[in-house]
C-alpha cells in the first residue's frame, strides 16, 4: 500500500477525508499532523485524535504542529465546520495524546527514515509544510509526492473573490511550498467543487446503529441546517476527500503541468494561486501538475462505497 502522512485541520471534511484514507487498502496511514485552520489547533488536535478513537485506529501517531500562521493573524471558517470543527458531533475526549515532537520535525524524521516512499497529503493552511521543508530542505528530494487541497485557478475563490480558504489562511506558507522544488499535486476548487453530496445522497452512511454513520450524520446535521436552504450550498463539497483519493487514484483526475505562483502583496488578492496555463517565453518551468478536470460520478461512487465500509 501506499505510505502516507495526512497534514489536517479537522473539520467536517478532513474527517471525511481521514475516514476515507483509513476505509481504503490502497493506503498505509502512518500519521497524521494537524495545524490551525477550520478552528484552533486545540480544537483540530482533539479532533484528530478523537476520530482516530473512533474508528478504533488510536496505534496511528498524531502530531501537533503550527497554532498559528507564519506571518498573518489566525482565521477560522467555525460557521461551516461548527465551533469546535465537527460540527455538532460530540466524540468522547480521547484518551490518547499526540506525540512529543512538533508536526514539522515529524514529518522531517518520518521522511528521512523512509528516502522515497512517503507521500505526504495536506487539506489545511500549510504552515507545516512549509516550516518542516525549512528546517530540513532535503525532504522536498526525498518525499515521494505531495498532494495539496487548496487553490482556485481558473474559478473564483470561496474565501475572497481571488482566494481559497487554505491558501488565504496562510499565504506565505503556501508560497515556500509551492516552491520547495518537491513533486507537487494540487486538487483545487476547481475540482472539489463539482464533488458535491446532497443530504439524501449522505443518507446511506448517516447510519443510527453504527458510532461512525452517527458521527457523519452528526457532522453533516451542522452543516445542511445552516447552509443548504441557499441554493448554492444544496451540496456539501468533499473538498479534502477528492485530494485524499487523488494521492492513490490519480487516473480519477485529469492533470496539467503548469507554473503557479501565491500572490502574497496585492491589496484584494493575497493568497491568490496565480496559475500560467497559457506559458509566455519568461514563463518558469512548471511546479505544480495541477487538476483540471474530475470524474464526478467515478470518485463520489467511490467515496460512498469506501466510507460505508466502515459503519
Ligand atoms: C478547504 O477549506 C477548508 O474549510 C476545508 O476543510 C478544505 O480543506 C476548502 O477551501
Ligand atoms: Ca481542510
């Protein structure tokens, strides 16, 4: 199976996304490293390890990483994911704690120990990335892959007009990480968001007799009661599941090498991804292979058959 370290800030679908990585055995997760993003690190560390409880997966390592962006003031998306980034799951407080080491000197020793063979999946702000391949630069060589969730290239954003909520929410880390110089995937808004699920079509796995199928529903209750009567939020999108499945079911996506640049200085466009699909002569060479396009029915079928496994 493929090794992989998932860097999260749960919310409702990271723990989609984590349910997804330990529902499918394409898949070794051998960690997962949490930052602040949808809610405080607080929140998104006791949540990691909450829902590892609860699948019963409490032997996989968490690691606590950044509480706070590299340069900016924190943000937190708490009205989509909830207060505490469950929504209104309420998990028992785990009995497990995170490892001693920080997220980024984690994921600097998991990869060193293991030259080639980690693929290192991030759906949050990206202050951990971009701190660990700081501290040791020769990771970006020896990872095997990274995926990303974040970015909108050819669609608006959903955080301002020109930015996605993991890239606005710290800009700066994303600019070191899109130019580590490490092999780089990024599942943008421009995939996720045409993987949406209506509240009927969760209803298979808003099981009552099963603890996890209560939990989703618990999740998802917070999210379709305050979202779904606007017509534009009829679908909860699984933003950070399609970047989970594209780190080991890529022929699911259609990619493009491209150049993509953060925007870190304008003044109604910082965190923008700035995306060279048409290259000029003094284009750099591309850093990203980016999607672009989604097999809809292909990946939400998927996600829905793996998911149910567990219940
Ligand atoms: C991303 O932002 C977060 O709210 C989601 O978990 C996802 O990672 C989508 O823009
Ligand atoms: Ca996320």
């Amino acid at each position: 199976p493929l090794r992989l370290i998932l860097d999260t800030d749960p919310g409702i679908d990271d723990a989609l996304a984590l349910l997804l990585a330990l529902a499918s055995p394409e898949v070794s997760l051998e960690g997962v490293t949490t930052v602040s993003g949808n809610v405080p690190l607080e929140d998104t560390t006791r949540n990691a390890l909450a829902l590892l409880a609860l699948a019963g997966r409490e032997d996989i390592p968490v690691a606590a990483g950044a509480a706070r962006p590299l340069v900016r003031e924190p943000i937190h998306a708490a009205e989509v994911h909830g207060q505490h980034g469950l929504g209104r799951a309420e998990l028992a407080e785990p009995t497990s704690a995170p490892v001693s080491q920080p997220a980024a000197v984690f994921l600097c020793e998991r990869i060193k120990a293991a030259p080639g063979a980690l693929t290192l999946v991030a759906v949050g702000p990206l202050t951990n990335l971009a701190l660990a391949v700081r501290l040791v630069p020769e990771i970006a060589q020896q990872v095997r892959e990274v995926v990303i969730m974040g970015g909108a290239l050819r669609v608006p954003g959903n955080i301002t007009p020109a930015a996605e909520f993991n890239i606005y929410a710290d800009p700066e880390a994303a600019h070191i990480v899109f130019h580590a110089g490490w092999p780089l995937r990024l599942v943008s808004l421009d995939t996720t968001q045409q993987v949406g699920l209506t509240r009927t079509q969760f209803a298979p796995l808003c099981r009552p007799e099963s603890r996890i199928g209560r939990c989703i529903d618990a999740m998802l209750a917070h999210y379709f009661e305050n979202f779904a009567p606007r017509a534009a939020y009829e679908r909860f999108h699984l933003h950070d599941p399609l970047a989970l499945a594209a780190a080991f079911h890529p022929e699911m996506l259609q990619w493009e090498s491209v150049y993509i640049d953060v925007e870190l200085s304008g003044h109604q466009t910082p965190g923008a991804t700035v995306a060279w699909f048409r290259r000029r002569p003094e284009t750099p060479p591309a850093n990203v292979l980016a999607a672009t396009a989604v097999d809809v029915t292909g990946f939400t079928t998927f996600f829905l058959e793996r998911l149910a496994r567990l219940l």
